[in-house]
C-alpha cells in the first residue's frame, strides 16, 4: 500500500509539473509572437538616448532598450533585437518583429495602420542650430529660408514636408537622410542651417556636443511615444498595456527617465 501510495504521489508530482510547464508556454503562445517564447523589436540603433549602440561596438542601451527589457521580464519571454532603418520600419511588423520600440510618435495615420501601447514618454518638436550661428526662432515658421536637416521617415520629416507643402514656410532646403545622428552632425559641420528633431533626443544630444543649442521647441504640439504592434494582434497589446501598467506602479518609468534623460 504505501509502495502504490509513493509511485501514485510520483505520478500526480510529475504530472503537476508538465502541466506547469504546459500553461507556461500556451501562456507565452498566446501573445501570438513571431517565435514562441520571444518577443523580438524592431529599432534603428541610432537614436540617442532611446537607442544606441555602446562603446564597445555591439552592445544596445537606452530607454526603449531598458523598456522592451523590461516587459520581456513582466510578459516571461526572452527579447532579441532586430536594427533596422527607421524609414521602412514598419513595413516589418508581425513579419521580421512583434513589435516596433524606437521613438515611435502615436498618431491618426499610424493608428490606422498598426496598433499601439499605452503612451510611456512625451515629446516635442525642436529646432537645433550650431550656438556660433547667430540664429534664433520663436516659431516653426521660422525655418522659412533655412536648410533643415530631418531624419527620414519620422514625424518630423513629416511635419517639414507639410509646412514646406501647405506654405507655411518657403525657401527651404529640405535634406532629408538615414540617421537623426547624422542630421545632427549636418549641422555641427556647417552643411545645413539646422535640423529639425525630437525634443527628447535634442535635450541630450546638445549636451554631448557643445556646438549646438536648441533654438526652439514647439511645447504648444506634444506628441507621445508607444510601442508600436502588429494590427491584429490585440493579445499582445492587452499584455503589454498590463506590463507597462505593473512597471508604472514599480517606479520604472520615473526611474529610468532619471537615468537617461537626467
């Protein structure tokens, strides 16, 4: 009786555990990810402080790379990083990544056409010029007879593109290229006037080259950042929204904002 009583008790012990182990990953499944038990995020790599590559050569840090760290903690997946160029980037949705956690600005277009997280940073638009140049702004509308720098793709890229189109402003030289690093450094080397950029990457960038200042920022238009999804995937955005609720209350959020953003 008690040897039936031990084998019975290895059954029903064996048994709990393949079944802990069963939930486990139908839990990790039912986020619909790309590869089970992997939440993968789509970034382009240049993007100080929210992303950008360390010293040592490979390495990604930053507020999305501490971010997306962080809800694949909350959700119990491992994440990998996939670089990419941000124009184009989300073309790769549900196909090369879950997720898009690069700076991404929500709005009506977008909204359209993919889902998003709860909003976990906000942002403006500001124009940077070289500190020697001489040049001041009150206004957008004073990029008008200027060269202006803009990462392609981003919104504000967009944003130029419509004062440029709707006449807002004339006389602009519009360059628009790859990296908001290199459109930053158009500008310390003289090739354009200024360049036109997210306040929360301009706020650090400036203060990593003492040549530029920020001229400008449109506090009048915030925007806000989430984590862009695949538009059918609903389960995975409840999760997240429950991630990044759970990381609000744990002082995440404050505390890494401290950390990259001073």
């Amino acid at each position: 009786m008690k040897k039936f009583t031990k084998i019975f008790a290895l059954v029903l012990a064996v048994a709990m555990i393949l079944s802990l182990a069963a939930c486990a990953k139908a839990q990790k499944n039912d986020y619909n990810l790309m590869t089970a038990g992997v939440l993968s995020v789509g970034l382009e790599p240049t993007y100080p402080p929210f992303e950008e590559v360390a010293s040592d050569g490979t390495t990604l840090i930053g507020y999305d790379i501490d971010l997306a760290k962080a809800l694949g903690q909350k959700l119990g997946v491992e994440v990998s990083f996939v670089s990419t160029s941000f124009d184009g980037i989300f073309a790769g949705l549900g196909k090369q990544y879950d997720v898009v956690i690069s700076g991404v600005t929500i709005n009506e277009e977008r909204k359209a056409e993919m889902l998003f997280s709860t909003p976990y940073i906000s942002n403006y638009q500001a124009i940077v010029a070289r500190k020697d140049s001489g040049l001041t702004a009150s206004s957008l509308n004073d990029l008008t007879g200027k060269s202006v720098s803009v990462q392609k793709g981003t919104t504000s890229d967009e944003l130029l593109s419509d004062l440029i189109e709707t006449g807002s402003i004339t006389d602009v030289t519009n360059v628009s290229i790859e990296s908001v690093v290199a459109a930053l450094s158009m500008v310390s080397n003289g090739e354009v006037d200024v360049c036109l950029l997210d306040s929360t990457v301009a706020n650090v960038y400036v203060g990593r080259d003492e040549s530029l200042e920020i001229i400008y920022t449109d506090d009048q238009e915030p925007e806000q950042f989430g984590v862009a999804i695949e538009m059918t995937n609903t389960k995975l955005q409840e999760a997240i929204n429950k991630a990044m609720a759970e990381l609000e209350a744990e002082g995440f959020f404050e505390e890494s904002i401290a950390t990259w953003f001073g």
